[in-house]
DNA sequence: TCTGGGGTCCTAGGACCC
DNA sequence: TCTGGGGTCCTAGGACCC
C-alpha cells in the first residue's frame, strides 16, 4: 500500500511554526515580487481568496479581514520541507519525495487497522516534531492515494488520514470525485471528457480501455489502471537528476537597460550553473528568453529566446560568456522588458563525458577549481557571498520582497535581527 | 500602478537511414 | 499510366504537475 503525505497550505503552517500568534487568523504567501497568492491558510481560503489571485485585486478584502501577508521565502520553506522528509523516510520502507511539500510512502502491506494506524501515528509525529500539519491518504496506487488524501483534507471525520481499501464502496467514492480533481487530468482533458458527459471519475474507469487508448494516450490508460487499483505509475524511491535546469525571475519593474538585463542573466545562469554541478552534471545547451509585460496591452509587446549548443561544460564562467552572447542576439532597444531567464538543457553526466574529436575543448583546470571554491564559500557563507562582477547588483534590487519572515532555520544573523547587509561585511 | 517559478511526459510530423 | 517497406531520431507544441 502507498501513501501520500500532503503538507496542508505548507507556506501559510510555515509562518505559522515560526509566529503562533498567526495561528487561527487568515494567512497568505506571496509569490516573487509580491505579485501573487501562492499559499492560503484555511481561513484565507474561506474568506474566498483564489490560489493564483493577484494581490492588487484582493487588497480591499484582505485589510478589510485583516489578512496576514507574507513575501515568500524560500530559504525557510525548503529547509522546514528537509526536516518533514527526514520524518517520514526514518518512518516508511520508502519514500519518494515528489514536491516541496508531498512525498509517497511504501507502507508494504497491512491490515486496514494497522495501516490507518501507522498514517495517524506518522501525523502525529510531523505536528510534534516540526509543527507542520499533514494529511495522509492510503491506496493500493498512487492516483487513489492522491483522492484519500483529498478526502482526509476535507472530510472532518477522518482527522486528516483516510485509508482507501478496494472493499469499502470505492465506487460511490469515485462516483462523487470529478474528473477534473483526478491527478493527471487538467483543465482540456476535463473539458473535453464534459463533452463526452463524463464527469466523475466512476464514470471514466467504465469507458473500453480501447476507447481511452485512443482519446486520452498512454496517460489516460494509466490513470484508469490506477483507479481501478491497478498500480500503473511507478514508485521512484531514487530520485533522478533533473534533464533541465531553469532559473527566471519577473523584474520589480520594468527594464530597458541592456546592462541590468545582463546582469540578470548572469546572475541566473550563475544559479543554473550552481544547481548543474550539485547533482554532477554538465550541459550541452542553453536557452536564453527575455519578454515584456504581456499584461500591458498598451505597450509594444516581444518575446524571443534562443538556443546555443556547445560542448559539456559546468563551468560558471563559460555559462555566463555563452548566455551574454546569446543575450546580445535577441536583445532590441526601445522595448521595456519584464522578465528573463536561462535554461539549461541536454545534460551529460560529470563522470562520463566523451572527449570531442575535432573540437579539443577541456574544462580548464584551474577554472573549475576556482568555480568550485566559491561553491564551497557560498555553502559556508550564504548564497552570493562571493559573485561575478557580470552580475552586478542584480539580486539587490530586483526583487520586491516587503513582507519576508526572517530565515529561522538558516540564517542566525537574521534570528538575532542583524541586517544580512551587516553580517556580509 | 500591480499579474510566479520550475519542472515532466507524450505525440505528430519531418528528415533521414537501409 | 505505373514509383516500397521498415525503421530511428529529433523537434515543436501541448498538456499536465506542484
């Protein structure tokens, strides 16, 4: 059997571990730049504050209701996510962490008692011990998985665990679950299967495999496997280094500066570089894009990226030469831009690369060595501690983060409310 | 005035091979 | 007049996830 364990609204119970004070009132996190609702409490939720919403547009309803607001921070979340995962993979066969906030469980096999109780003990256990709650779904796959935890969510009988046997009239169950809820099944598969009159998902598992073959692909057969307990999806306990690497950010404001746009992309493939070399990979390409405020239909609109192949490298300062050239192609004047970013795809491992026949081009020794000491550095130090000159004050200035909590867990200075300006120096 | 960021998988169709 | 059959690889675009 699988579980799910779910964080619920994890950002909002985050600044909630860290300022009980916020406990029982409405809580939300921002995404970068302030811009939009990303995390709900659940009073937040029923003051009807959508997942997505732009904060201008609910500003009125939220100092009407006194809503707490919150910067995202990242640095916090990710380490509170390390703390739960270490919980559950010390308390299950296996796990497979699958977000920041969710992670599988292999519970092997049980009686329904012993199973519903190893999922309430493992809540209890996350509340104590990080003061996050969760809910636990329990299924013989991961797609039925995913609908007890849905259940164990919303139905206050359960205490946030439900345990989904084949026995106990999982057909009703289904025939009230919609089909656009099913993991897997966005917003046009949900749209076109209202077409065909399917709406929930009892529904759907009664269609020929043959028929959903053919109007859904592979992806669909498997989702109607899942659901019939059929375990199509499989458990990836190892998890894989990531086939590409993106870093991009919305400008505060709008930029017309080629000299700040190239300090953002420096700083991100700066970043992208740091990620490739933490899992031990080297890249083969790179797509540089840039884009204006597509929200303001009043000025010019241009959109463009690029894409340069070149032979593997991890190597921060190749990356950046590569990206300001790449940046140099698609760059016009006049245009105010919002937005940049670096992707890096097509990754060869660090252990295996090919030498190139014709084109001699050798990591350069004392390069990655140096590369590799500012890594070291920046673990110590914090992040950007020590930078390219490329980059500018880029970091500096280009986010707007007004309402940010303090990094509890991963930055004294800010706990004992020094500036982080003052502790660099 | 103000609108997020980072990923994966699947398919169709073109180009190519023998 | 009439023009094969069986494959692979790559890419762009769509759809989805959190």
């Amino acid at each position: 059997m699988i579980a799910l364990v779910d964080c619920n609204n994890f950002y909002a119970s985050c600044e909630r571990v860290f300022d009980p004070g916020l406990n029982g009132k409405p809580v939300v996190v921002l995404s970068n730049n302030d811009g939009c609702v990303i995390a709900r409490s659940n009073e937040a939720k029923a003051l009807g504050i959508p997942m997505g919403a732009p904060l201008f547009q609910y500003r009125q309803l939220i100092e009407a209701k006194q809503v707490r607001v919150f910067s995202s921070n990242f640095a916090l979340y990710g380490d509170m996510s390390r703390r739960v995962m270490n919980i559950l993979s010390e308390s299950a066969r296996d796990i497979e962490i699958y977000s920041i906030d969710e992670a599988f469980l292999d519970l092997g096999k049980g009686s329904d008692t012993e199973l519903l109780q190893t999922a309430q003990k493992l809540r209890k256990k996350v509340l104590q011990y990080t003061g996050i709650p969760v809910s636990i779904g329990v299924a013989p796959s991961k797609t039925l998985a995913k609908i007890a935890t849905h259940i164990a969510k919303k139905d206050p009988y359960c205490e946030f665990c439900y345990l989904f046997t084949d026995t106990a009239g999982r057909e009703a169950i289904l025939a009230d679950f919609p089909v656009r809820e099913i993991w897997g099944i966005g917003r046009r598969t949900a749209e076109k299967l209202g077409k065909m009159g399917i709406s929930n998902a009892a529904a759907f598992i009664k269609l020929s495999d043959a028929f959903v073959l053919r109007e859904f692909t592979i992806t669909g057969l498997r989702m109607k496997q899942e659901l019939l307990g059929q375990p199509a999806i499989t458990f990836e306990s190892l998890s894989k280094p990531k086939k590409a690497i993106c870093t991009a950010r919305s400008f505060g404001e709008m930029i017309t500066s080629y000299e700040f746009l190239e300090q953002a992309v420096a700083s991100h493939t700066v970043t992208c570089a740091e990620k490739l070399r933490r899992q031990h990979s080297c890249t083969t390409s790179m797509m540089v894009f840039i884009h204006t405020n597509m929200f303001r239909k009043d000025l010019p609109q241009y959109c463009r990226n690029t894409v340069v192949k070149f032979p593997p490298t991890q190597n921060t300062l190749t990356l950046v030469h590569i990206a300001k050239n790449a940046l140099k192609g698609i760059f016009r004047e006049t245009f105010a831009y919002k937005k940049a970013g670096v992707i890096l795809m097509d990754f060869v491992q660090e252990n295996s690369l090919q030498e190139e026949l014709f084109n001699a081009y050798p990591e350069d020794a004392r390069e990655m060595e140096l590369v590799r000491t500012v890594d070291l550095l920046n673990d110590r130090y914090g992040r950007g501690t020590l930078r390219l000159a490329d980059q500018g004050l880029f970091d500096k200035h280009a986010l707007k983060q007004k309402r940010r909590s303090r990094s509890y867990t991963t930055r004294w200075s800010e706990l004992l409310d020094i500036s982080a300006d003052t502790s660099k120096k």
